[in-house]
C-alpha cells in the first residue's frame, strides 16, 4: 500500500510540477490559446527562480524561456517580451546552440521589427564569431546588411573575411559575388568588373556564377554604342553574357528582356542620315528608351 502511494504522488508531482506543467502550456499552444500557454511559462519561470538548479529543473526553465520567448514572437507579437525571454536564456546558457538560436532570432527581431539593422547585426555577428555550424551563413548575413546600409567598404570587409574563416564553402561564393556588387553600387565599374570574373573563375553553383555574368553585363549594356570592349561593341559582350547566364540564372525571363533592350539601343544608334534632324532626334529618344529599359 505504501509503495502505491509512493507511485500515486510521484505522479501526481510529475503531473503538477514544471515538466507537467510545460506539458499542459505547449497542448494550450497547440489548441490556438497562446496568451494561456504564455502564462503557464512564466508560472513555471516564477517557481524555478533565478539562481541555481538541479539539472532536470535547469532544463525545465530553459524549455520555459524559450517557449515564452517563441510564443511571444511567433504568436503574440510582442516583440519586446520575446527579446526579454531569448536575452535571458543566452544569459542562462551561454555559447550554446539554444543561445546562438535566440542569438539570431533576436537578429530578425531586430531588423524586421524594428528597423534596426545595426542592432541585427551586432546579434549576427556574435553567431558569426561563435562555433555555430551555421557561423558561415551569418557572416554573409553581416555582409549583405552592411550593403543594404550602402556601407559599400565594410560590406566587402565582411565578404573578406568570410572568404578567409570558410574559403571552400558555398557562401565564400557568395561573397565574392557580394564583393562585386558593391562595387558596381558604387559605380567603380572596373574592380567590380574583376571580381564577377573572380566570382565565375571560383567556380561556383550555377546560379551564382549565372548572377556574376549577369552583373559584368549590366556594366557593359550601360556603355555607349560606340564603346569597345577587347575586340567587340560593349554591348554586344554585354548580350554574349546575358545569353551565356541564361541557363543557369533564376529569372531567364528578365534577362531575355535585358537582351532585347541593348538590341533596341544598337538598332537606335544607327547611322543616321546626315541633315536628317528628325530622324536624330527620333534616333536619340529610341537610344534612351532601350538603356533605360535594361533590368539592373
């Protein structure tokens, strides 16, 4: 009879205790009644505390905090709580996988949320730096938002160092690719020109050596008519590398638009017929039209 009891209020504890008690939260999640879930987490923060616990109960309030901090995010759309709860658990568990997750969900936070690019940043980097098998990604992530900053020189800072922590990887490729493009957002248009060809000769996927030609053509579709390039028009290298990016590019369809836009501008810049003012200013209305029709 003894040992029954014992069994009974084991399970009555497992049922009443943090563990059971997340338990009861994730099914309330799962029925579509978040702010209950929510409030049976912070009952089960509430009860742990602060400070030191055995491992199961450590556990426990770790599984709280990063229940609250989801259902917070994903749910309940209170962005600040959810930040409250991911910072905690970094606290709590620092240089961890959970730790470099809530890292880069408060990353997300802070950019889509809040409009704070320098403050997504600073969380990507700390995964960035870390042993997080996903460091690569967020590096590249760092470089991309210094570029959407138009930080044009610390954009290609990071892509550097990425091509140097990780030189084989998929996202190296990337970057060298990002390299390039802030060039031509700067309109440095010869460093950009060599890195794209850095970025093919790496030999990368597809679809990012089809990206690297397409930004060497963009640069050479905005030269004028008469420009040379090596032996052949500017533009028509500029049409050899949409069409030799078509395979390989996600969008075909703005490049074959990008194509019939510089045949336009070399049909517009056709000799016109000497004394023919008409027909000039006809001829420098079409060559207008077709450069300002390429896709960039």
């Amino acid at each position: 009879m003894a040992r029954l009891a014992a069994l009974a209020l084991a399970g009555l504890s497992a049922c009443t205790g943090a563990a059971g008690r997340l338990d009861r939260a994730n099914d309330l999640r799962h029925a579509g009644r978040p702010a209950e879930a929510l409030s049976l987490y912070r009952e089960v923060l509430a009860e742990l505390g602060e400070g030191r616990l055995p491992r199961g109960d450590a556990e426990s309030r770790l599984r709280a905090l990063q229940y609250a901090a989801d259902v917070s995010y994903l749910e309940l759309g209170d962005y600040r709580g959810a930040v409250a709860y991911y910072r905690r658990l970094i606290e709590l568990c620092p240089n961890t996988p959970d730790a470099w997750q809530a890292r880069a969900v408060i990353g997300e936070i802070y950019r889509d949320r809040f409009g704070d690019r320098i403050g997504a940043i600073a969380q990507w980097a700390e995964v960035a730096a870390s042993a997080s098998p996903a460091a690569p990604r967020y590096q590249l992530k760092v470089a991309r938002e210094y570029l959407e900053l138009k930080n044009y020189e610390q954009a290609r800072t990071e892509a550097r160092i990425l091509r140097e922590r990780w030189p084989r990887s998929p996202e190296a490729d990337e970057a060298q690719l990002l390299t390039a493009q802030a060039w031509a957002m700067e309109r440095r248009a010869d460093e950009a020109l060599r890195a794209f060809q850095a970025t093919v000769d790496r030999r990368p996927s597809a679809e990012i050596a089809a990206r690297a030609l397409e930004g060497m053509a963009h640069l050479y579709a905005q030269q004028g008519p008469g420009e040379r390039c090596g032996n052949q028009s500017c533009l028509d290298r500029a049409i050899e590398l949409y069409a030799e990016a078509l395979p390989g590019h996600p969008n075909p369809d703005a490049l074959r638009k990008n194509i019939e836009a510089v045949r336009r501008r070399q049909k517009a810049a056709q000799t016109v017929r000497p004394g023919d003012r008409a027909a000039a200013l006809d001829h420098d209305a079409r060559a207008r039209e077709a450069k300002e029709k390429v896709i960039p």
